[in-house]
C-alpha cells in the first residue's frame, strides 16, 4: 500500500467520523434530554449510548486486580488496590459520563497509564470512579461536580499523609468537569490537572468564571487540551447546552465592564485537533494527545499563550 493510498484511507475515515457526528448529536440530545425511563424502549436507550460512545469502547486494556481506585460510586466512599504511598508522584485519572457503558473507568485508567509509560511517564496512575451511569444528562452533570467536591476532600487528606508527593489529576468529559469542581474545594493544591474533552462551558474557565477561583488558586498548571473533532463536546454539547464545550474550543472569554477577558495565570488552553479525531481518543496508546500531556509536566506552570495549533477558526 502506497502512503497516498494510506493518506486516502485516513481522509475517508476521518471524513466518516465527522458525517456520523450529527447522527450522534442528536442520538444523544433525544436520550439526554427524556432520560433512560422515558426512553421508547431498552433498544432505543441502548442503540443510542452506542451512538454516543464512539470510540470509547476500542481496545482498552483490562486493568489488573490490584489496580488502584477511589470509588466514590458507591454508598460511600472507598479505595481499593495497591493504593501507592511515598511515591515522588501519582497521577489520578477521573473518567466521564456513562462509565458501566463505555469500557470501565478503571480500564480507561489502565489506557491513560499504558499511553502515558510509552511515552516516558511511569508514576501510579489512580482511577477514580464516580456515579456517571445515568442518560440524564443534567443529573448526569450534577454527579460529575459532587464527585469533584468529594474527592477534593479525600484528596487533601491523602496529600497531608504523603506531602512531598507531586499530585496530577486528569479528567475526561465530565470527569473534566469533575476536575474542575475538585479545584474548587480543594483546600490544598495539585502540581497539574489536564482536562481532556471537558464537558463545561468555555465561560466557565475564564477568572471570574464558574471554576476561576479554584484554577487560580488550587493547581500551579491546569492545561485544558481541546479538539474541534470532538464530536461530543462539540455538537452533542452544543445541541443540549447551545454552546460548544470548552473541550472542542477552549476558554472564551468575552470581557465586559467589569471583565477583563482573561483566564488565570494558572491556565492555558492547548488545541490538539489534529491528534484527536474522536470524543475518546485523548487518552488512548496508539492515537490521542498524552504525547502532548507529558510536554506539559516538566514546564513548571501554564502558559496562557500555549495552543499549539495555529487553525483556527479564520
């Protein structure tokens, strides 16, 4: 096979995923928007959760026994796994909305840690699982910031028993969001949070924003790696919000009177359309942008002016 047959095949591919967008959209926006029990059916409930998985569910790796977790899904919170402790650092990784469905979080955790020790990166990578398994949408986002807040709490007691270890988190979709809230309550502060696919709006970044002050003030970094091919947060989002996510065109920050249109120092927004095609491709080994994640964690702090990409929109 020549390499303009392979450029051709990837153009058809890639051109397929953005016509299946709009199907997806919409599936997901009909079954957001009644929620499971209104839905017509268990085929119609499970014919669209497939619609909106995408990728999601492609060759993730099966995360070993002893894989460490914070289970926040249950009727209260617990760990389980070889927790680590005294490590230099640990990454833990917030998966998104609808996890029975789409894989596992931990599973998804297992991919994020495999793409990140092929890329040179090998702390314990933590999964945290939330209460995500519900197609109502609104329901579906509360959960995701209550589970920030709880694991805020947990959070700053697990860096009071290990203080000299470097905390990253990485959140996807609504467990971007999840990060985010975490920010807010933290009553410490984290060395990184990368959000991938962040299910919030692009406001909601900015310094007088709904996540502002936790940005500001909880994490000496907070990337926000965003992708115009992100169908989910990009067309999905905008059909059940009538915005894109912040995931599809990072922060917007208009100003105003009292505004000045900035995001805090702490942040900065990283494009990677060209690397993730797919709502789930972030954080997979063979594709996504956790190259770009790993650059991240050696520069010390955020950039505001760090977008990689020069495609814009003009």
């Amino acid at each position: 096979m020549t390499d303009e047959t392979t450029h051709q095949d990837e153009q058809d591919r890639d051109s397929g995923l953005n016509r299946r967008s709009v199907l997806k959209a919409t599936s997901v926006a009909a079954v957001g928007t009644v929620g499971l029990g209104a839905a017509s059916g268990t085929a119609t409930a499970e014919a669209a959760e497939a619609e909106f998985l995408g990728n999601c569910l492609a060759d993730l790796p099966q995360a070993p026994d002893d894989a460490p977790i914070v289970d926040l899904a249950g009727d209260g919170l617990e760990t389980r796994g070889a927790m680590p402790s005294g490590d230099d650092e640990v990454l833990f990784y917030i998966h998104g909305w609808l996890e029975d469905a789409s894989g596992g979080g931990e599973n998804q955790g297992q991919a994020l840690a495999d793409a990140l020790a092929a890329n040179g990166y090998g702390a314990p990578v933590v999964s945290v699982l939330w209460d995500s398994n519900t197609l109502d949408w609104w329901g579906g986002k509360d959960a995701a910031e209550a589970a920030g807040a709880e694991f805020a709490g947990w959070l700053d007691g697990y860096m009071a028993d290990n203080p000299d270890t470097r905390v990253r988190v990485v959140g996807h979709s609504l467990g971007g969001r999840a990060a985010y809230a975490m920010l807010d309550a933290l009553d410490g502060s984290v060395t990184s949070v990368s959000a991938i696919g962040a299910a919030n709006d692009p406001e909601t970044v900015c310094a007088d924003g709904r996540f502002g002050d936790g940005i500001a003030g909880s994490a000496d970094a907070v990337y926000n790696f965003h992708s115009k091919n992100d169908d989910i947060v990009c067309s999905a989002y905008k059909l059940l919000e009538m915005t894109e996510g912040v995931g599809c065109v990072g922060a917007e920050c208009d100003g105003g009177w009292f505004d000045d249109g900035s995001t805090p120092d702490t942040y900065a927004d990283v494009e990677v359309t060209d690397a993730v095609l797919n709502h789930c491709d972030y954080f997979r080994p063979d594709r996504g942008c956790v190259p770009q994640i790993v650059d991240r964690f050696d520069d010390g702090g955020a950039d505001a002016e760090s977008d990689d990409e020069d495609d814009g929109w003009w």
